[in-house]
C-alpha cells in the first residue's frame, strides 16, 4: 500500500465526514538565521534590491506600506513573483493530489525583515481565495531583540 492510499484509509476510518483541507503555510525568514527546516520549498530573494539600504526603511518592515511598494516595484521583482506564482500554481494541485495536508513554503532575505517579509505577504494573498493559507514572519522580531 502507497502512504497515500494508506492515509486515505486511516481519514477515512477515523477522520470526520469533513475532508481535511490543504493548507499553505508561507513563511519569511532571514538567512542569517538559517533556514527553517520544516520548509516544503525554500525560495531565495536576496538578488532583489534591497530596502535595508535606504535609512528612512531601515527600521521598518515589509508590513509596512512604504517598504514593501519599494520591494515591489522593481521588474525584477515582478518576474519573480510571475515566475514563482506559475510554479506554485501548477505544484500545489499535484502536493493535494498527493495527500500532503500541508505545504510549507519559506521566502528567505538577509535578515528577514523587508523582502522576504513582502514577498510571503504577497504569496500568501494571491493563493488565499483557491487555498487555506497561513502567513508568519519568523524572524521579524529579532532586530529589536539586538537592540
């Protein structure tokens, strides 16, 4: 028996008469602080210019209106998410059909604070009406934890 007919078996034995739903999970985190290990896929947008650089952006993040329209306007950043949004959307069907409950993708910059933190925000809304999705920011908090 494949593990997937195998946990058919098991839901459908023990499982409520509700189908359990696919969940997407994107995640932001900063390299610098190594890579999540419970990623499915692990995208790297360090090539992406970034705001850090800029003084008035520096201590905010890309919740922030102001950063994430800079981290967004770049064409560099729009053939990303064209390219990554297709890959996504031809992938996601095929990890359900699997039955994989869950998928964890990580967006990954330098100190998860302004790229990534934009480019998971902006994932996760663009698969929110086909899917459950779930965004988190693992390491938007530790820039004030070192002050």
């Amino acid at each position: 028996m494949k593990p997937r007919e195998l946990r058919e078996k098991i839901l459908k034995q023990f499982a409520s008469e509700s189908r359990p739903t696919f969940t997407v999970n994107v995640m932001s985190f900063g390299f610098k602080y190594g890579i999540p290990i419970d990623a499915d896929l692990v995208f790297d947008v360090r090539f992406l210019p970034n705001p850090h650089y800029i003084e008035a952006m520096r201590p905010r993040t890309g919740l922030d209106e102001d950063v994430s329209s800079y981290v967004l306007k770049w064409s560099e950043t729009q053939k990303f998410i064209e390219k990554v949004t297709d890959l996504l959307a031809f992938m996601l069907p095929q990890y359900k059909r699997e039955g994989k409950s869950q998928l964890v993708i990580a967006i990954g910059c330098t100190g998860g604070q302004h790229r990534s933190v934009t480019l998971a925000e902006y994932i996760a809304n663009y698969f929110k009406g086909e899917y459950q999705t779930h965004v988190s920011h693992r390491d938007i908090e530790r820039r004030k934890e070192r002050k």
